[in-house]
C-alpha cells in the first residue's frame, strides 16, 4: 500500500472525527489538539506500515 493512499484515508478519518467532535461543541482548541496529535500517529503509522524492508547483509 503507497504512503499517499494510507494518508488520504487517515486524512478522511481525521476530519469525520473533527466534524464530530464540532457537531457535540467540544471547544475549538481541543478539536485542534485531537487533530494535532491524530495527524502525528498517522503519519509514524504509515510510515511503518509502508517502509521498504531493509536487505540483509
């Protein structure tokens, strides 16, 4: 799976959750904060997940 793929479905899911968070009036700087740190563990996560393997030897 390429790099840009798994972003644009962690990007999909990061704004359902942020128009969800919006639609229960949570306070703007904590939906910012949520975003923030989501953005963050999408991206480790996709690059672990679509990193080439390092040869042996």
């Amino acid at each position: 799976m390429s790099f840009g793929l798994y972003s644009i479905g962690f990007a999909i899911l990061i704004g359902g959750l942020i128009y969800a968070a919006y639609l229960v009036h949570m306070p703007v700087h904590w939906i910012a904060v949520g975003a923030v740190v989501l953005l963050g563990a999408g991206i480790l996560s996709g690059v672990k997940a679509t990193r080439q393997k390092d040869p042996a030897g």
